[in-house]
C-alpha cells in the first residue's frame, strides 16, 4: 500500500501528526518525539496556538541539517477569525513566520465561515454572511506569492466546495473535515473523491480524553465524544489482527485512501499510530465496520457549538 496520497502537486504522507491540543513545551516534546519516529507529515492551525513551538522545532532539526525541507509537508490554516479577503495574506505572513518557514506545503482555510468570540457566552458567534468566493481568489493569490504551495479547505459541505470549483482559478486540493467510525460521511468522500481532491480525516479516534473537549463541556457546550475505541466490532477486530482499537481505526480510514492525523503526546501512542501499514483488514471486515455508521451520529465538532450556527444558511453541516 502506498504510504502517499495525491495532494495537488504533491505527495502527502497518509499518516500526520495532529497537533490541537497540545502547546508549548508539551508540543515541542511531542514533535521531537514524532519526528525521531518518522512523522513527516505535521498539522497545525493558527488557532492551536501552538505553530511557534512548531517552528522552534523545525528550525532546530532543518538548520542542525537533520531533516530537509522537501521530506517535510506542514499544513496550517487560516483562522475562522480571520475569514475575510482582507486578512489572509496578513495571517498567512504571521503563521510563516510563527513556523520559522518560507512556505507552508498546505494552507487551509479553517472553517467556511467568519465567526467571532462571544466573551459574555465564552463561546463562538456567526453573525454575518462570508463571501466564500472572495475569500478562496485571496487563497489563489499565497500560491502565486510562493507561501503555499497547495491550497484546501476544512468543515465544507458540498454546495460550498462546488461554489469553489465554479470560480476557482487553483482548485482545492485537499479538505480536512471530520469521519470516523460513527460519521463516516460517505456522499462527502465520495464528492471529493471524484473531484479529485485528497481527503483528510480528523478526529478520526473520535477525540477521546481531549482536553479540549473536556474544557468546553464543563463551559457548556453541546459537544459530546463518539465512543468509538470501545465498539464492539473495533474490539472483536482488535483481538483478530492482535492491534489496538485506535489501529483499527486508523487502518479502517487509509485503506480508504483518506489521509489521517490522529493526535498524541505519548510516545508508544505516536509509535503505534504510525504503525499500520504491516496488516491488511479484509473486504468483510471493512463491510462490517462500514455498517457502524450512525444516521444523525454525533459530531466531535457540532454546530451547536457555535451561537446562530444551527438555522444560519450557510451552516456547513447540513
Ligand atoms: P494522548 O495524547 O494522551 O495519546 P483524535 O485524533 O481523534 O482527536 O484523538 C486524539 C486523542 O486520542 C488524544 O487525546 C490522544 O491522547 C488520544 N490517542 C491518540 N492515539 C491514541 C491511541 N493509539 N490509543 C488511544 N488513544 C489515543
């Protein structure tokens, strides 16, 4: 099995690390850690907060000459705060230079839509319509500037990336959005799949023990965990193959060809996630696992977590 997918010009490795939750000292600890296994492949955002730790990193090993900068593909995105014409090539300058680098080899646009922070709810706004067009002919400007050198986008639905088709000069190569056991989204793969564009899953462990999630729960939020590490065909395939849950589940999503950046700070969980090429799941067992999919199933990321999202035209999710 091939260990790359096809991301406009480029190869990205199928397997990436996830960065959300991790900052500071703990990141730069995770990616160190990651890149001495063989993690080539990084994502991050600027909302992660966390891209200058990257950048410490990358900067250590690419001038000590330990890594080159061709065997490395960095993703980040532009933030939902900064969805508007007029502010991305000022953010995509400052996530540069957060990371340390001329260039990012992915840049995604985050959220289809500008939101802004409530601070009396302590939670997400949308207020206004984004004009998704407008914003995306800014995104074709960063490649032919040289600071990306492919473009995508994240949480679209497929009304929202046909209007990008329609009017785009550089097409999307890629979209990041969430699939996992329970939402495994299959109209959406199969859009992008035809138009080509390489599909990243996240949340693809259904998010357990995020601190994230653990923090915006205790604040309120509708957001509840898939529990998917703990389903019954993922333990019974589990103890056949002699891998873990999380393996299962990561294998399940690349031999779909969809690239995956499940997330950790540990050392054997890195280890293991990087370790799935050795097994091959069966026609049969990628059947059954396919019939775990949940109508209506619950999102790691809902709408409900953002103020007016739910009945706004423009929510992505529905
Ligand atoms: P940790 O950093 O302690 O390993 P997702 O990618 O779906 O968002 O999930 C990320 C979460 O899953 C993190 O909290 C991470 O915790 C945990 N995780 C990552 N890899 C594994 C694994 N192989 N088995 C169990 N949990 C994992």
């Amino acid at each position: 099995m091939d260990k790359f997918i096809e991301c406009g010009s480029l190869k990205m490795p199928l397997i990436g690390l996830g960065t959300f939750q991790a900052k500071d000292e703990r990141m730069e600890r995770a990616l160190d850690l990651a890149l001495n296994l063989g993690y080539r492949h990084i994502d991050t955002a600027h909302f992660y907060e966390n891209e200058a730790a990257i950048g410490r990193v990358l900067h250590r090993w690419l001038s000590s000459g330990r890594i080159n900068r061709a065997d490395l593909f960095i993703t980040t995105k532009l933030p939902f705060y900064a969805n508007k014409p007029e502010l991305v090539e000022a953010t995509i300058k400052q996530s540069l230079a957060n990371l340390q680098l001329d260039f990012v080899d992915l840049y995604l646009v985050h959220f289809p839509l500008f939101l802004e922070f409530n601070p009396v709810e302590m939670k997400l706004e949308i207020k206004e319509h984004t004009d998704i067009v407008a914003v995306w002919k800014q995104m074709e400007e960063q490649v032919k500037a040289g600071r990306a050198t492919t473009i995508g986008v994240s949480n679209y639905n497929i009304q929202q990336i046909q209007e990008i088709l329609d009017n785009a000069t550089i097409k999307p190569a890629c979209h990041q959005f969430e699939i996992h056991l329970s939402l495994q989204q299959p109209k959406l793969i199969e859009f992008c799949k035809s138009k080509n564009i390489a599909i990243v899953s996240y949340s693809t462990l259904g998010c357990p023990n995020s601190e994230y999630a653990k923090e915006a729960i205790a604040k309120g939020s509708a957001l509840k965990m898939p529990h998917n590490l703990e389903n019954a065909v993922v333990r019974k395939l589990s103890a056949k193959y002699e891998k873990s849950p999380a393996q299962i589940l990561l294998r399940h999503m690349i031999q779909q060809g969809i690239a995956i950046i499940p997330k950790s700070t540990n050392e054997s969980r890195l280890k293991q996630n990087l370790d799935l090429f050795g097994f091959n799941l069966t026609e049969e067992d990628m059947a059954e696992l396919k019939t775990q999919d949940i109508q209506g199933a619950e999102r790691v990321f809902p709408d409900t977590s953002i103020i007016g999202l739910p009945d706004h035209p423009q929510n992505p999710f529905k």
